[in-house]
C-alpha cells in the first residue's frame, strides 16, 4: 500500500464526530480536509489517484471496481472482461493487491458511513422513549422488525448457529442491514454533488493553486433570486461557534449585520404581534434585518476599518461608541470589499484586560 488510508487512524471510537447531515455539503468539506492533512502531497502527476481514493468503489455485484452502469459488465456478460482489465490496472497504478483495493478506494462514502454509524444505532434515546410513551403497551413494532429478513437469516445461518438470538439482537440486524441498503442508494448522490468538490479539493493542493481562481458550483442560497438560510440556521451557528454577529453577504455584497441580541428582539416581537410559536424554518435572515426594532433604528452597531489599520486606534472605537458592537476589517476600509476579519466588543475587553 503506497499511501496510508486516513481512516485507519482517525475514525476510532472514541474520535468520531457525530454530523447531523451526515452526506451534506458542510460534512464532505470536512471530510475532505482531514483526508488531505492526511495523505501526501499533491502534484499533477498524482492527482488523479486522489479522485479515485476518494471516489471510486467497488461494484456490490461484481466485487469489482466500478467501471460501467451497465447490466453487461456482469460476470459471464461482454463488457465483464474490460472491468477485470480496469480492476487490475487500476489495482496495479494504486500498489495495492487486487483483494486489497476496496480498502484504499472510495473514501468519502466510507467516512461518511462511519459518521453515520456514530449516531444511528442509539435506538433508546431519551427523545425516541418520548415519541414511542403514548403507545406504551399496544403492541407497536419496534424499529428494525422484519420478519421475512429474519427469516431468510434463520434459514441461511441456522445450521452454522449454536443457539438462537434473541428478538433485540435480530432488530439491530435487520436495522444494520437496511441501512447498509439505504446507504448504498445515496452513493450516487454523494458521487454527483462531492465530484466537484474534489477536484476543487485537489486543484487548491496543486503547486499553481496560488496563481488560478478555483471555485466550484455556488449554493442556492447564495444566488441572486433565492431565498437566504433561516435565522434558524444562524442561531445553530451561534450555539454550535460560540458566534454573535454575522454580517450577511448577498452576490459578494455586505447587506448587513445579524447579531443574537437582534435575533431575540426579533422573536419577542413576533411572539408578541402573534401569540403563538414563530417557526424559524419559515422565516429568513433578510427578514430580520428589514424588521429592525424602532428602537434601535439609527444606532450603529458595526464600523468598517481598514485590515491594516492600527490596534490602538481600532480598539479605542469600543470606548469612544458605546453602542458600536462589531468593527468589520476589510481591504479598503469600506464595505465594498471583502470582509476579512471581525473584531467584538469581547475581544476589545480582552484586549484591554489581558490574563
């Protein structure tokens, strides 16, 4: 083997991150960068073989690597021998046994599946005990209860099996293995959206990386037209981060700023007006900052700087403007370019006060 595999010795137990989205954009961007911190360098000449370690697998039907979407790469079919040519070439460039390949292709989906496999098996959590006490003693399903899969288990494997296991054991079975399903349905989706992503991944490792503009497909939220995520996204952001301002950014334009204490005199507003449970998930981050409270209407809570503008005098604007929450560091000073960098009134009293 040429190249150690990261997830031999970063997907212990006891390290695994547990994701929400696990197959999501923001988790394969993760993945990704662990991958690289820790593979070799890139170059061009093995650049390739980081797209297939990370891409590639092996066909279920074939135990082969994927060569063709086709029922005629089928053992005994016509285009068979041309995935035993591309299997045992591929094998050959990766220095690895054909036996072995499996192991060192295919990458990201494992380590997906991995982070999957942190979370989806604690079927006796506090919240699935809660959902399931109204129905206590009515004889509903647990989940995981097929009994024709059981069935073809018992008749396969019962010859080889002293005893019979119990109920649990068969659910968590089943359940495993109807995972396994689900997942492998999902590979062409992480295939088709984190194609891009890799090779973005690797063209930014490359040696003229500094001297091209990499970028791959935009968000759709970040398109002029769509909708801007939900100030439910913004509030996961600040209790995940520790954040409490964000400036808002539409087609590389500042539009504002969205700090946790407008978010909740937001809310209370709307409660208020309503009487009844805002749902974040209807809402949008344009809406807060169009809904600003009256009372702070004409306040400045934010000042741009240059990047390079002196420590002193960027720090001195927290005690000249009390209400100034957050100086934005950008090239120029203004808001027309890039914003570089956040400076809060907590990191000015911090500064002042250094332990």
């Amino acid at each position: 083997m040429t190249q150690s595999d990261p997830l031999d010795t970063d997907l212990s137990s006891s390290g695994r991150e547990v994701v929400t989205r696990a197959f999501g954009a923001e988790n394969r961007a993760r993945l990704l960068a662990r991958y690289f911190a820790k593979t070799g360098t890139v170059t061009p000449e093995n650049a390739w073989q980081q797209v297939y370690r990370l891409l590639l697998w092996i066909d279920r039907t074939t135990s082969l690597a994927h060569c063709y979407e086709s029922d005629k790469a089928q053992p005994g079919r016509v285009w068979y021998a041309r995935s035993l040519a591309f299997h045992d070439w591929i094998s050959n460039s990766l220095g690895v046994a054909p036996a072995d390949l499996g192991e060192n292709i295919d990458w990201l989906f494992r380590a997906v599946v991995t982070d999957l496999a942190a979370r989806a098996f604690s079927d006796r959590t506090a919240t699935y005990v809660e959902q399931r006490a109204p129905y206590d003693g009515r004889g509903f399903p647990e989940p995981g209860e097929d009994p024709e899969l059981v069935g073809i288990i018992k008749e396969s494997l019962g010859p080889w099996m002293t005893e019979d296991p119990s109920k649990d054991v068969y659910r968590k079975l089943t359940r495993r293995i109807h995972a396994y399903v689900t997942q492998e349905n999902k590979r062409k989706n992480l295939v088709g959206e984190g194609f891009e992503d890799v090779i973005a991944a690797v063209l930014k490792r490359l040696p003229f990386a500094s001297r091209i503009d990499i970028r791959n497909r935009s968000l759709l939220h970040d398109l002029p037209g769509f909708h801007t995520p939900p100030p439910s996204h913004v509030v996961a952001l600040a209790f995940e981060n520790g954040f409490s301002q964000f400036p808002v950014v539409d087609d590389g334009q500042f539009r504002g700023l969205v700090t946790e204490n407008e978010i909740i005199r937001w809310l209370g507003r709307r409660v208020k007006a309503n009487a009844f449970e805002v749902d974040l998930r209807q809402a949008f981050v344009k809406t807060v900052l169009k809904e600003k409270d009256p009372t702070t209407r004409g306040i400045s809570i934010f000042r741009f700087k240059r990047l390079d503008a002196p420590v002193e005098e960027v720090m001195s604007l927290f005690s000249m403007e009390p209400t100034l929450e957050v100086v934005l560091l950008t090239q120029s000073g203004s808001k027309h370019t890039r914003i570089e960098g956040i400076i809060t009134q907590w990191d000015a009293a911090r500064y002042s006060n250094p332990r």
